[in-house]
C-alpha cells in the first residue's frame, strides 16, 4: 500500500508540474513578453542593457525537492527605469545555454529542464547580440495576470541601486521565486531563490558575494 501511495503521489506531483510550465511557456508568450523587437517596450521610461560572455549559473529541482540540473549560460539583462532612475521592470534571459543533470538518489529524477525558444522572438535581440535558441527566464509584465510582481528598489551598503520581485505560479503557493539584483552603469549581478518548499518548482541559484547571475553593460 505504501508503495502504490508513493507512485500515486509522484503521479500526481509530475502532473502538477506540467500544469506550471503549461501556465509559464503561456507567459513567455504574452503580449508584453517576447515580441521580438528591437523598438521599445513602452514609450515611456529610459532603458538598461546589460550582457556576458562568461558564465552564469542557476539550478533546478528533481521531484524530490534536490538539486536535479545545473542551467549555465550567458546572462542578458533590459531594465525599464523610471525618470528617477528606479527599475519598473525587466526582462531576464540567458543564451547559449548549457543544462547538466546532477546525481540524484535513488528513486528521485528531473522534475524539468529550462524551456527553450528562439532568439527571434526576445526583444532588443540584436541590441544584446543574441542568436540561435535562449531561455528567458523573466519577461515583461503582463497586467493580464500575477505571474511576476511590483519591483521593490533600493540602495545596498556599496551604494549601489538594488531591485527584487517575486515571480512564478506555483499551485495553491502562487509566486516561487524571488529574485535580486545590484546595479550600476558598468555592470548588473544578482541571484534567485526558490520560495516553494512544497513542489520546489522554483529555479535557484548560490546566494554569495560572488553573485552568481551577472552581466556587464552593452551599448
């Protein structure tokens, strides 16, 4: 009985994680998202670019809530500012993208791997020097639904200008991740969390100094 109760539990929590990326490849598919533009987000408010050809890494959970697949990749970065030079949103991605599986124990697999879309469909792609197939890990805003939240700014020790938000649709939790940056006008560096302990749909990365998601500025 123990074990039928276990698969049953496994069963049910694969279908709840395909419910998640279902609702999150729509997001990425927005209005606001990804429309594969060079031209503006939105009339209004100053824009920030911000990308890297050295690596930046994050991780994603196994259903059993461990570390199942190490995403590196070279981080991009287009913050929309308001005229007091706040962030009001962003959009996130890396490219040339690399997914590693971890070792798991025994029993445990990979819940997902980071989904996947063409270069041509991210705004500023040229601007940021994309091609080929990248992941975009943030998009922009969509007041049409909760997937993503207000930013929250601010200014760290270092005197640098700092935002978080929280992001993501996990079931009956809502938002699963929660993520930081530090900016400047040379260079961006930051990290995400996962909030949800339940399903751990949420990516993840180190929290140190080192500040493992990062980019520099492109002009």
């Amino acid at each position: 009985m123990g074990h039928c109760h276990s698969a049953w539990a496994r069963v049910t929590a694969t279908a709840l994680l395909l419910l998640v990326l279902l609702v999150a490849c729509g997001k990425s598919d927005g209005p606001t998202s990804t429309k594969g533009s060079d031209q503006p987000a939105s009339s209004d408010g100053a824009f920030a670019f911000y990308a890297d050809t050295s690596a930046s890494t994050f991780y994603l959970f196994s259903l059993d809530c461990h570390r199942g697949v190490r995403v590196t990749g070279r981080l991009f970065v287009v913050l929309k500012k308001d005229a007091a030079g706040g962030v009001i949103d962003c959009e996130i991605g890396m490219s040339a993208v690399t997914q590693t599986p971890l070792s798991l124990p025994p029993g445990d697999q990979i819940a997902f791997w980071e989904p996947m879309l063409p270069a041509t469909n991210i705004d500023y792609r040229e601007r940021l020097g994309l091609s080929g197939n990248v992941a975009l890990l943030s998009s922009w805003s969509n007041p049409y639904d909760h997937f993503k939240s207000a930013m929250t700014n601010g200014t760290n020790a270092q005197g640098q200008k700092t935002f978080n938000f929280r992001q993501g649709n996990s079931p009956g939790i809502g938002y699963n991740e929660y993520w930081a940056f530090a900016h400047g006008t040379a260079s961006i560096g930051g990290y995400v969390m996962n909030t949800d302990k339940t399903y751990c749909l949420g990516r993840d990365s180190d929290t140190g100094g080192d500040m493992p998601l990062h980019a520099k500025v492109k002009n």
